[in-house]
C-alpha cells in the first residue's frame, strides 16, 4: 500500500514542476541565437523519423550545445538530461545564427 502512495506523490510532484516550467516558459522572452550553434535530440527511433519527415514540435527540448567527441550512451543521456526514458536516437540539429 506504501508504494502506491509514493508513486502517486511522485506523480503529482512531477506534474507541479511541469505546471510551473511551463509557467515560466510562458513569461520568458526568446532572442535570436549570435551565431550558429548545433545542439543534439535524444529521443526513441520512431520520433527520430517522424521528426526527420515533419520536422520538430514546438516546444520541444534540445541540449543547449553538442558536445565533439564520443557519443554519450543512453543511460548516461537519461541521467544528465532527466529523461523518462532512456533513449534510443539522437538527432542533431544545425541552428542558423538568426534564428530563436
């Protein structure tokens, strides 16, 4: 019975943050970006191909640059970005300078 309770906690707790991210996104103010940047998506295989045909949602989160090197692995993408679940694909994603 415990752990019901918790999971539901960690339920509403999570839907508080989003409920006050999204708050806070609302109010700020996008700027264009001073020059190009390339940034990464990590997503599952099936969002990477939909994205690739119809293009990004809004609203969508990126990492705010990508790193050169070697690819991070999945779990490691979870952990550093709090995603849900561990992904499968990355995309990456060229921004012009001009762009917000």
């Amino acid at each position: 019975m415990q752990k019901r309770t918790n999971k539901s906690n960690k339920q509403k707790n999570y839907k508080k943050i989003l409920a006050r991210d999204a708050a806070r996104d609302k109010k700020s103010k996008a700027y264009p970006l001073e020059k190009d940047r390339t940034v990464h998506r990590y997503t599952s295989p099936q969002k990477a191909v939909e994205a690739q045909k119809k293009g990004i949602p809004e609203n969508t989160h990126m990492t705010a640059t990508a790193s050169r090197g070697r690819l991070i692995s999945g779990k490691t993408a979870k952990d550093r970005f709090g995603l849900a679940q561990e992904p499968r694909s990355r995309l990456t994603i060229h921004l012009p300078g001009d762009s917000l």
